[in-house]
C-alpha cells in the first residue's frame, strides 16, 4: 500500500513540479536556437495524417458496394463450412481491390469467431512473397503457429477436464467406503472446486476434427480424427449410471456431434454444463465427451504435446519444393476448416515465377480430407492469365470481379470521407478537393494518388505555415509527386538505361536539339568506355530509348526525312538538374567526373 503511493507521487512529482520545468527551460535558453520554435508556432493542419496514407484501412469503402456485396455473397459459402468459388479480382492500380479485398476478410474472420465455423483468410503480397516456395513457406508457417495455437488450447482444456475427472473419481471412491465419516465432508468440499473448474472451462473437444498427422501420408492422408476414434457410446455405462440417479434426461447426452464446428460445440456445451450447475456436481465430467477415462485423456494429451512437437517450421530458403509443400499441406489439412488464401498482386508471382504455384493451390482440394481451400487472386492487369496454364486459368477465375477506375465524382466522395478524419475544420479551401479528384481522374482514376495529393498538399501548407490549404499547394503537390516519381524510375533503371539517359542529358545541357539516336549512341560509347561497362549495339540502344519513351522519362518521335528515311527525335520529358542529380549518385556514373570531352565526341563521329 504505502509503496504504491510513494511510487504515484514519485510520479507526479517529476511530471509536474515547477522548479524541475525551470531547470530545463534555463539550460535550453543557452542552446535553444529556435530550430523548431518556427515550426511548432503556424497552427497544424492535420487533425490525424495516417488517414492519408496508403497503409490505412478506410471503414467506409464508397462506391465500391457491388464488388464488396459479390464478394460476401461467394465467400458467404465459407460459413456454411462449403469451399467458396475462387475468385479473379482485377483493376487498375489505386481502384480500392486491396483495401475492399482485406475489408472482406476481416468481416469474414470476426465472422466466422461470432459463429464458431472455423476459418481462415491468410493475406500474401505477392510484390514482396513472389517465389513459389516464399509463398507456401510463408502459408506453413501460419497454419504451423494456428495449429500449435489450438493444440495448446486444446491441450488448456484436457487438463482441466483431466484434473476434474481425477477429483470426481476420488470422491467417487470415498463416498462407497464411508458415508458418514469426516473424510466425507473434505471429499464434498471439493465439490464446488472441480465443478467451478470443469464449468470454465470446456469438456468438449474442439479437436475433434483433428487428424493425426503421424498416421496420413502427404499423398494420401488417412486422416485418422483421434478425437473421435473412442466411440461415445464406450462411457454409456458410467454415464448411465450417473443420469439414472441425477434423473437426467438422456438426450442430455449427445456428444459433440457437429464435427464440422468443433469449436461452436466446445461453446454450446460449456455453456450447457454451466446453465446446469447445481446438479452437475453429481455427474461425471467425462458425461458429454468422447472420453471414457482419465487415461484416455492423458494418452490424447500426449497425442497433442507429439503432433506439437513433430511440427517444424519451414526454412525461408534451402528446402526442396516438395518438401514445403507437403508441410503446408499437411498444416492445413490438420483441423477442419476453410481456407481463404488470398494472393494480391497476383500477376508478379506469375511474372517471375510461373503459374506452379496456382497449379498446386488449385488442385489441392480433391486430396484435402479435413479442410477446403479457397483462392483470390488479385490483378492490376489481366494480360498475366494469358500465361497461365488452361487449367489453373479457369479454376482460378471461376467468379471474376472487375474494379473499374473511379471518375472525378467518385474520387471527391472519398476524398471528403477521409478529409473529415484527417484535417482540422475549416483549413481545406473549397476547391482543394474537387482539384485532387480532377488530378487524380486523370491518372486512371487512381484513389491512391488522389489521397496522395492531398496528404502531399496539406504537407506543403503546413511547411509554408500557411492556415488553408489552397488550389496551389495542390498543383504543387502534383509537381513533386510526379518528381518523386521521376527519381524512382531514374534511380532503379540498370546502368545501361542510365548511360543511355545520361548521353542524352548531356546532350540537351549543351543546347543541341532534336536529338538523334547516333548522336545519342556516340556519346553513350565514350561514356561505356570511361567506366568500362559493356558497350551495346545501336539497335540496343535504339530499344533502351523507347524503353525510357514509354516510363515517360524522354520523349522520341519518329520524323520523317523525306528520301533519307526516317530518324527519331528525342528531347527530355523530365527537369534536367534534378535527373542528372540522380543519375549522378549511382556509384559507377559518379566516376564520370569531366564530361565536356564526350560531348565534344558527338561532332567526330
Ligand atoms: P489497389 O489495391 O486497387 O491498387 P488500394 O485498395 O490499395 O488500391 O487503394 C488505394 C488507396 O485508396 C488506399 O489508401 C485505399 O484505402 C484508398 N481507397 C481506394 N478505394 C477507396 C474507397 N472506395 N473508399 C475509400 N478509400 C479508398
Ligand atoms: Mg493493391
């Protein structure tokens, strides 16, 4: 007690006492330079920023009911325990298929916890898990940790069931050697403490459904469901025996039948045994089981403790691919239920690694014995199916949702939804939001730019301290956002590109015009030579400019010469200073440090 308050005042004192503030605010006076007094004094515009960005999930999803509505409506089959339709989803970027698609899976999953009808969604990005064995080693190791999660569970509730069997049984046995001793009122004052303990905790399985990994082989998985192997009806006698002298209706005793939901049984009949307290004292804790002995119990317990222990997860590398796969299958055929793997950006796994995953994700349904999978692929575009084998591309798009790209309209409304949110009132001038939407239709009807716009926008303001946000912080936003853009294209394209980019800077930084592909080429020779780098042929480098045509980092145009042919004419579509800055901190370009020769060079050729 007393240490309690010494420790609350010590706690006040320090955040509050007057003489502790001074000290600070005297020793800051000296060094304090006012670095971010300025900053601090203009009123912030945000009233809470994370709105804005892209990892932020919106509650609200306007104007994406339909696709959302479809969606519940296939994967609706998920509760009912019946395998949902696969599911193609595709759009362009920014078209709220992320944000609609993991809306979905949450209400699916609270859902399906509601109902007890186990289910899973598991999320993978394939940008970033985009290798067949990265995606199945990842999905293991989830259902791995899932099903040690409702071993150790499962396991939580056997040993209070153990331990209540034991008390009754003890009890049991001194009530038939004496009736009227002392020992009798210590055995009935356990009692209440086994019955207290059998109540909270669950006496049905929630494993029943469980197969035992040790006797299913990957291939053909026996699925033997231990939880289910002792016949409920092996406990008729003692339960018998026990009802008759409760008076007990018999039907009471229908073990947990709905195989389908363990966990839904585990619920009901605890609550069962809960609503039926006073008497219940007086039966076996085994009543409603599948067990009909403390040892049964204990040998499914080691059962449990032998399947946790056999799990191994998965190695992000090193495996071979078999080998993951059949531990992933295994995973999930463990317990019963639905599975909802869901594969956004779809088409970068099948772009660096083949369809070999989807082929084996879709097929896996006719050797499941327990659990069902479901697959939602999600697509910017949807040239990728062409690449799939015919039979993955129509299991996989056997429902096809399409998000089409939002028009200004749209993009205000969610604009205006998120606004609300993330600004104070009254800093946002009335055409800031009608500004970002236009933008943004522009760009494919992206709702990432758009909210992009206006966090960049609102940025902006606050950086000019000003107290609205206006049209202009808005177009400026536009121009750094695309300059950001810029700078990661520049700063990722290979050395070749850059050299290629940098022969034509170098040309525009000393007036020439109407750049042509060999004036380009016999700058971009001398530069390969200065840093050693392979030189590529014309025709080469004629592809690596319409490459940086189509990024839209150069512009080329095909111009006629009359009886001299053709010729491309190329001028740079992006601000000089700032690309050749970028150009420049690449290790190997920065080596270049003279570069007044090679243009020179253009003239020798
Ligand atoms: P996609 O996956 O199609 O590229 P996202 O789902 O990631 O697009 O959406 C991009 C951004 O726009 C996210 O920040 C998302 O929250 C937001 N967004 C998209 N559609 C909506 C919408 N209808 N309502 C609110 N925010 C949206
Ligand atoms: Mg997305």
């Amino acid at each position: 007690m007393s240490d309690d308050n010494t420790h609350s005042d010590r706690t006040i004192n320090l955040g509050t006492t007057r003489g502790f503030g001074a000290d600070i605010e005297e020793t800051d006076e000296e060094s304090n330079q006012g670095l971010f007094d300025d900053l601090l004094s203009g009123e912030p515009i945000f009233e809470n920023k994370e709105v804005l960005r892209p990892s932020y999930t919106p509650h609200q999803l306007p104007h994406r009911s339909d696709q959302i509505n479809k969606m519940a409506t296939i994967l609706v089959a998920a509760l009912r325990g019946e395998t949902p339709s696969n599911i193609l989803i595709y759009g362009k970027t920014g078209t709220g298929k992320t944000a609609s698609a993991k809306f979905v899976s949450k209400e699916l999953e609270t859902t399906s916890k509601k109902y007890s009808t186990p289910c899973d969604v598991e999320y993978i990005n394939c940008e970033v898990t985009d290798t067949q064995y990265r995606v199945l080693a990842q999905l293991a190791n989830k259902f791995i940790e899932e099903n040690e999660q409702l071993i150790d569970e499962r396991i939580d509730s056997l040993q209070s069931l153990l331990s209540a069997t034991d008390s009754y049984e003890s009890r049991l046995a001194e009530e038939s050697v004496t009736d009227e001793s002392s020992d009798n009122q210590l055995a009935a004052g356990e009692g209440p403490d086994s019955r207290s303990r059998s109540h909270s905790n669950s006496v049905s399985d929630p494993l029943d459904s469980i197969s035992n990994p040790s006797d299913s082989d990957p291939n053909s998985p026996s699925s033997i469901q231990t939880g289910n192997t002792t016949p409920p009806t092996q406990s008729g006698s003692d339960k018998t025996a026990t009802s008759d002298t409760d008076g007990r209706p018999s039907s009471e005793e229908t073990p947990s039948e709905s195989g389908n939901f363990p966990l839904e049984t585990e619920g009901s009949s605890a609550d069962r045994s809960a609503s039926t307290s006073p008497e219940s004292a007086d039966r076996s804790p085994l009543a409603e089981t599948p067990f009909s002995s403390a040892e049964e119990i204990r040998t499914r317990i080691e059962e449990l403790e032998a399947d946790r222990d056999s799990f191994e997860d998965v190695p992000m590398t090193g495996w071979p691919t078999d080998r993951v796969y059949s531990v992933f299958f295994d995973a999930v055929d463990y317990s019963e239920r639905v599975v909802v793997i869901m594969l956004d950006e779809i088409d970068k796994l099948v772009e660096k690694s083949g369809d070999d995953t989807l082929y084996n994700l879709s097929r896996m349904n006719s050797e499941l014995q327990n659990s069902r999978v479901s697959i939602i692929g999600i697509s910017n575009d949807l040239k990728f199916t062409d690449f799939l084998d015919p039979r993955v591309k129509s299991s996989l798009g056997e429902e096809e949702i399409v998000f089409p790209p939002y028009d200004a309209n749209q993009l205000r409304d969610i604009l205006q939804h998120r606004a609300e949110v993330a600004f104070k009132s009254d800093v946002l001038s009335p055409d800031v939001i009608p500004l970002c939407a236009a933008f943004a239709a522009q760009e494919h009807g992206d709702a990432r730019r758009a909210l992009d716009l206006l966090r960049t926008a609102g940025e902006l303001a606050e950086r000019a301290q000003a107290e609205t946000i206006i049209e202009e912080h808005v177009r400026k936003a536009q121009d750094k956002i695309e300059l950001d853009r810029v700078v990661e294209v520049v700063r990722t394209l290979p050395t070749q590109s850059k050299l290629v980019l940098f022969s034509i800077i170098l040309l525009e930084k000393n007036g020439v015009h109407s750049i042509n592909t060999g004036e380009v080429f016999n700058i971009y020779k001398r530069l390969c030579e200065e840093i050693d780098a392979d030189v590529l042929t014309q025709r080469r480098v004629t592809d690596l400019i319409s490459e940086l045509d189509m990024l839209g980092i150069v512009n080329a145009v095909v111009v006629s010469k009359g009886r001299y042919g053709r010729t491309k004419e190329i001028s740079l579509s992006v601000p000089l200073e700032e690309t050749e800055a970028v150009l420049l901190s690449d290790s190997r370009l920065s080596d270049i440090d003279d570069v007044q020769p090679f243009v020179q060079a253009r003239f020798d050729n």
